[in-house]
C-alpha cells in the first residue's frame, strides 16, 4: 500500500488530478498495487480564505507519505511570488527536494520543431539553490542593510549585506547560493542516473562566462564528480543551449542545470517535444519524500472547462510509480498514453478534439486493454 498526499492545487489542477488518479486506480484494479489518496487543501483558495501557506502543521502531516501527487499552485489574485514561494518552493524546499527530474521525449507527431529529428532529452535541475534561495531585499537611498537567512536540509546560514553606494537611489538584491555538498549530491544522482540508461555522457549548464563565482563551484564539483566516475562531460552556457536545443535536440541525452535555467530550458523543450500539456516533472528526494506534478501551471483561464490536456499530470504519475519501484506499470502508463494518441484520442492544445476526461478514459482504456 502506498501512501498518497494528493494537492489539486489551483484552476485546472483539480481536473488534471482527477485523470491522473484515474490512471493510478485504474492500475491498482489491474495490477497488484494499492494506493491510499488522502487529498490535502493546499491551495490559493485556502489561502485567500485563511492567509495559510504551506503550514507546520501540513508538513507534519505530509511527512507520513510515501510522495505526493501535485496539481498545480497559482492565481493571478495574488501577487506573484506569495504562492509560488510560499507553497511550491516551500514543499521543495521543506522535503529537500534537491532534484528536479523533467523527461523530454519527442512525442510523435506532435512535436513542434519542423524537421523530423528524434530525440530523447533527461533535463535534471537542479531543484534548492542558485537565484531561487529567495534572499534579497532593498536598500534606498544607496545604503543600507540587509539580514538574510538561507535555511535548507544541509544548512541553516545568515548573510548579511552592507550597502553604501554613492548615489542616492533604490537597489535591489536577488543572491545566487550554491553549496559544494548540495551540488555533490545532485550530480552523484545525475551521474547514477546516466549509469542505468548506460549514457556516458552529461551536458552540464552554466553561465560561467559571467556568473563566475556561483557556477566555479558548480564546474569545479562536476569536473571532480565526472572524473572519478569515469563519465564524460561537457559545457554549454545557457544562451547557446536554448538555441541548441531548438537547433539539435538530437545532440542530448542527459543535461544538468542550475535551478534558474533549468525553469527556463524546460519550458523550452516542453514545448519542443509537443507542448506543456505533455511535461511532467519530478521533485525528488531519494532519501525522503518525492512530488511528483506538471511541468505546465494552473491556467486559470481554462478552469472548469474540461478541456486542459491531463497527459503532463499522467506522465506524472508515471514518474511517481517509478520512484516508487513501479517501472513496470510506469511503463505500462506510458505505453497507454502512446496507444490513446495512436488511436487519434488528443486534447485542443495537440489539435485533437477530446476533452480532459476523455483523454484520461483513453489512457485508461489502453490500460485495461493491455492486460
Ligand atoms: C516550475 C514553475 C515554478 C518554478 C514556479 C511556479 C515557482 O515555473 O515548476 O517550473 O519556477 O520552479
Ligand atoms: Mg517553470
């Protein structure tokens, strides 16, 4: 028995969970596997309602699970940064989630790029520090100071900043952080996980060329991690990646990046590969607990209109029994996503006609069938 914490989240969450659900219940019908949902309100809602964010109390809680199952958290009555910092980065955070997992595999016919190159693209991002440890501030009238405080699994540091500038004006901070540990241990998984696909070769993302202090560290724990095991790797500075992966997807297999890029180059080969509707992504923590959601948001404008593709969110549960020494009916889940759009069964974003319930009921159905 696996235990489920289930977050529909914000706009289409709830609706793309509901399929993904499906798919899991469907299994368990089929297969020798059983899950116990238990869904959380961890929400926009919830937070317009009770100003909660992520709470003490919802840690505690979702610390007796096995993973959770994420829809999606956003709402543009909220000022940007309170949600996504506040509940998003604050699960990753809190689990120390140090590893963002986003699969980018071309998705036959639907990929977007106009010659017909195959590809198959592993993107870890790395998933707790670089621009997104969240410390910064202000200071007007050119002076000031600035208390900070970075609190992850492996530390819990202040900083502080002076700033005395000799003109008068408003500035502001956003601090880049990595530490040595933290990217050991993350390239130590990117590594194991090229060992198993038998891939000897890691593309590792930077802007060393001008972010010098933050990705010296970065390339300086890659050399030493990549020489030891024995595995091949190399540079791209982020600008000429995104323009790489446009130009020869085909060149990749596995590609490591900072947090801030990896946001950036995930949209990117999403849409690539077919389209947000089909990204999931993990935020794993080989030691702990998992979430497993989406690459796409909350779309509010499609809420309630049974029309968002749920294949991203499906894909998603493919990932979470993966993790959860399922690979056989993860692959299971992704041969039926394969069989439904075969049989001509897609949503509006991929040019087909089937609404969100419907292409859940195909991958479904393909799974019933495959038994
Ligand atoms: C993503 C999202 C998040 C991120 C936001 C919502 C905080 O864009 O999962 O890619 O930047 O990581
Ligand atoms: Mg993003």
């Amino acid at each position: 028995m696996h235990k489920i914490a289930v977050l529909p989240g914000d706009g289409i969450g709830p609706e793309v969970v509901a399929e993904g659900l499906k798919v899991l219940n469907a299994l368990s019908e089929n297969y020798s596997v059983k899950f116990d949902f238990q869904e959380f309100d961890i929400s926009s809602e919830r937070y317009l309602r009770t100003g909660k964010l992520v709470t003490a109390e919802d840690m505690d809680q979702l610390r007796k699970f096995d993973s959770i199952f994420l829809g999606a958290i956003g709402d543009d009555r909220v000022r940007p940064g309170i949600l996504e910092k506040g509940i998003l980065l604050a699960l990753r955070f809190g689990f120390d989630q140090y590893i963002n997992h986003r699969p980018a595999p071309l998705w036959r016919p639907f990929g977007r790029l106009k010659r017909d190159v195959d590809f198959n693209i592993d993107v870890f991002r790395e998933n707790t520090e670089d621009y997104y440890i969240g410390a910064g501030g202000r200071v007007n009238n050119g002076r000031g100071s600035l208390d900070l405080h970075v609190k992850r699994h492996l530390y819990d540091m202040k900083v502080r900043l002076e700033a005395n500038a000799d003109a008068a004006d408003d500035y502001a901070f956003e601090i880049g952080m990595m530490s040595r540990k933290n990217i050991e241990r993350f390239a130590d998984h990117v590594i194991a996980f090229s060992n198993i696909i038998g891939e000897n070769y890691i593309t590792v993302v930077d802007k060393a060329n001008v972010c010098s202090n933050i990705y010296s560290l970065w390339r300086e724990v890659w050399d030493e991690k990549c020489k030891k095991a024995g595995k091949g790797h190399g540079y791209m500075y982020v600008d000429a990646m995104t323009m790489a992966l446009v130009k020869n997807p085909d060149k990749f297999r596995v590609i490591a990046v900072p947090n801030m890029f990896g946001d950036i180059i995930t949209d990117l080969l999403a849409e690539v590969t077919g389209g947000l509707g089909l990204a999931p992504g993990g935020n794993i923590n080989p030691e702990g607990i998992s979430m497993f959601e989406p690459v796409h948001g909350s779309a509010p404008k499609y809420k309630g209109m049974n029309r968002i593709n749920p294949v991203a969110t499906i894909l998603a549960a493919k990932m979470m029994l993966d993790s959860l020494g399922h690979r056989d009916l993860g692959q299971v889940v992704q041969q039926a996503v394969r069989t439904a759009f075969d049989q001509g069964v897609y949503t509006q974003d991929l040019g087909g006609k089937a609404t969100t319930t419907e292409m859940g009921d195909a991958v479904v159905e393909a799974i019933r069938k495959a038994k």
